[in-house]
C-alpha cells in the first residue's frame, strides 16, 4: 500500500481505539489510567482490541465483536478519519435520562430554563455543570446520589464531552436528544401520573384533571381546566402510551345524571361532559397523538371523572 493509505489505517485505528477509551471514561473508568496504543503486526489477524490489565492475562477481541455502533468515516482529501457512533448502548441509563428529562421540563418548562436552574444550584452561575452540580441537581428531583452520578457520566457519553469533564448548554441539549426522546415499553411502569393496563388498554388517571364547574341554568357548559399546566403534566403521560401503543384511543368523561334532572339539565349534562373529553383530547393533539385517532366521548355513571382506552380499531 502507498505510505499515504497505511497513515489513513493507522489513523482510523488510533481513532477507533481513543473512542473506546472515551467510552471506557464513560463507564467510570479514571482517564489516567487508561493507556492506547496502536500496534500493526503482520502475524496477527487485523482490526484486533486487546485489553491488557498489568499482571495479568490479556483479553482480546476483534472488531466484529466490539460495540456495533462503531462506524467509520471514510475521509475525503486532506481529512483524518474519525470515529462517529454513540459507544457502549446502556438502555437503562437511556432510560433514566427520558424520565429525568421529563420531570425537569415539568418543574421548569424547558431543558434551557432547567440548565439555568441547575447551573445556579450552588449559587454560583459558570454557564457549565461540573458533576458536583449536576449531582446536587438530579438529587433535588429525586434520584439517589448514585443515581445522580450516573446519569451524569452517560451525559457525557452522549453528548461526546466526558474528556472535558463538564457539561455545557449544548451538550446537556445533545445528551438528551440522543437518549431519545421516543418513550419505550419499558418506561410506561414508571408513569407518574397514570396507570396503564397493556392488556385491556384502559388507562386510568392516577389524579383526576379539574375542570371549572358549571350550573344549569346560569352557565354554558363550556369546559375550561381549573389548572391547565396540570391537566397538560397529566396528560402527556397518556400520550407517551399513545406513543408506544400506536393504537386510536377513546377519551371518556363520565358525568352523574341527578333522578331528580329534567330533559333539559341531562343534555346539558352530557354537552359539558363532551365537551370536557373535546378539551382533553385537543390536549393530546397538541402533545402528539394524531387527532384523527382521538374520539371523544360522554358517558352517564356514578362517579365523575376522565378515563381512556385504547382500541385496536384503525380508523379509516
């Protein structure tokens, strides 16, 4: 081979073997102690890692049989190769990062204002989270120091910055968005706010959503939420199942018809009922569940409230 594509394979090596390193610094690994080399043997089959630990056995392992996420870019002119994938997939850090982004847009309304709340958390504003704050800010919303510490270190991963030990805006936008913001089937258990029977398809609000009360005969039965920042909160764990399931889903408003009621007072009844399940399912549309796939419904009960089911139907 030309001197110019055996420096290209030796770049591609040393750039596969640094983003290894990378992703070992992200599983807790102290950088310090983590040495790379490239070596080229012609008696060795190529594209080989080893891992060898000083006193001890050395473990190796092809190419073929280390992360797969790993994808090299072959490089136009002038360019060194670089390695672009996202190392070592850790679903259950994943995972956790999509709950925690949840509960921070829900607390601050956006992962910007979140970064801003997180960045002063000590008081002190740097425009970056060293761990020390990015641990004592997962903590306020619940999670164990372990935990805390954790997802930081896959935020880093993600967001390609754990060389530089720090988190800025930018990063903490990417690490998020490369988590993925798509809900799996194994986050619906955790649902804050709803609970989810995968085998009838009911879901049932684990607090109801508060509507502003209207009287027959002094009021139009115009539904309105008492807190919409709520009812938005409850409702977009209804649409992460809708997210998952991919499935038409029915929202019911139950009301109470009084023995007592005239004609007259259960239609208004039944119109303020569907017009809260109305309400609640523009909601859904606005937070992603297709609208042609929502219906809404009234329906005459003993207790008040919203309740939903998804249904294997697809509409037309």
């Amino acid at each position: 081979a030309s001197p110019a594509f055996e420096q290209w394979f030796e770049c591609r090596a040393r750039s596969r073997a640094e983003l290894t390193r990378r992703g070992l610094i992200g599983q807790g690994i102290p950088g310090s102690k983590i040495a790379v080399n490239v070596l080229f043997d012609a008696d060795e089959p190529a594209h080989v890692f080893d891992f060898a630990i000083p006193g001890r056995e050395a473990m190796s392992m092809l190419a073929s049989e280390a992360p797969s996420r790993i994808e090299m870019v072959l490089p136009t002119q002038g360019k060194q190769p670089t390695a672009v994938a996202r190392l070592f997939p850790d679903p259950d850090a994943d995972r956790g990062l999509r709950l925690l982004k949840r509960d921070l847009e829900a607390l601050h309304g956006d992962l910007t204002s979140a970064f801003r709340w997180a960045d002063e958390i000590n008081g002190c504003r740097c425009n970056f989270l060293s761990m020390t704050k990015a641990v004592m800010s997962f903590m306020k919303v619940g999670r164990t120091r372990y935990d805390a510490r954790s997802l930081f270190k896959r935020m880093t991963v993600l967001a390609q910055c754990s060389k530089r030990g720090d988190v800025r805006l930018e990063d903490w936008h990417s690490a998020f968005e490369a988590c993925s913001e798509a809900i799996s089937a194994e986050d619906l258990p955790a649902l804050q706010h709803v609970m989810f029977d995968g085998s009838t398809g009911a879901i049932t609000l684990r607090e109801q959503i508060n509507f502003k009360r209207r009287i027959y005969g002094s009021d139009k039965p115009i539904a309105d939420y008492v807190q919409p920042d709520s009812a938005t909160t409850i409702l977009k764990d209804v649409a992460d199942i809708c997210e998952v399931n991919q499935l038409p889903i029915d929202v019911v408003r139950t009301y109470v018809p009084k023995a007592t009621a005239s004609d007259a007072e259960l239609t208004f009844l039944q119109t303020f009922a569907t017009n809260q399940a109305s309400l609640v399912a523009r909601t859904l549309a606005t937070l992603g569940v297709l609208q042609t796939w929502i219906t809404a419904k009234a329906e005459a009960s003993d207790v008040a409230g919203t309740y939903f089911k998804l249904h294997g139907e697809i509409p037309t």
